[in-house]
C-alpha cells in the first residue's frame, strides 16, 4: 500500500479571502447563468408553440377569406376606383425612394466617421 504525502501551504488571510471571494463570486455569476439559460429554453419552447398556434390561426383565417372570395360575386371596379389605387402605388415608390436616399447620406456619414476615428 502507497502512503500519501502531504504538503501543507501557508496563504495569508487577505489571498484566502481574496480567493475565496473570488470562488463565490464565480459560483453565484455560474448559478445566475443556468437560471437564465433554463428560463430560455422554457421561453423558446413557449415560442414554439405560439408560432405554431399563430400559423395554424393564420392558415385558417387565410382559408376563411378564401371561402369567402369564392361566395362573393365579382363586379369590375369603376375607372375612377381604379386610377386611386395606381396612384396609391406611385405614393409608396416615392416613399421607397426617399428611404433609399436617407440610408445613402447615413452610409456616408458612418464612413466619415470611421476614417475619423481611424486617424484620432
């Protein structure tokens, strides 16, 4: 049978409690992280399950309407009717088009920026 040795260290009171401050602090910060980590799998399945409840919601209100344009007669719309709904489109692509031009001048003002902050 091998005899074990032993070796004894001597550690001031401030590097124990140090350490041992630090062994809590990590023990705590490791709890806290299962805590948080079961919480999201519990709130990842219950999103799961909503997406599914939504998507069957949705199938069936799209199966609705579809049971209801099938019901309801057809009439072509007035010429006036249908000139509004172009120019309602014409809106939106203007809109788009603004949009774009923003994101342009924002592009270059990020890049402004960079080479600023490259040379500071």
């Amino acid at each position: 049978m091998a005899s074990k040795e032993e070796l004894y260290v001597s550690v001031s009171p401030e590097s124990y409690r140090n350490g041992k401050r630090i062994i809590l602090s990590s023990q705590t910060h490791l709890l806290t992280t299962i805590k948080h980590l079961r919480n999201l799998k519990f709130l990842s399945r219950q999103k799961r399950d909503l997406k599914i409840k939504f998507n069957r919601l949705i199938s069936s209100v799209i199966s609705d309407i579809e049971d209801l344009q099938k019901k309801i007669p057809h009439k072509k719309l007035p010429n006036s009717l249908d000139k509004k709904t172009k120019t309602i489109g014409v809106i939106d692509k203007k809109f788009n088009i603004k949009n774009d031009s923003i994101d342009k001048e924002l592009k270059i003002i990020q890049e402004k920026l960079r080479r600023l902050n490259a040379t500071a």
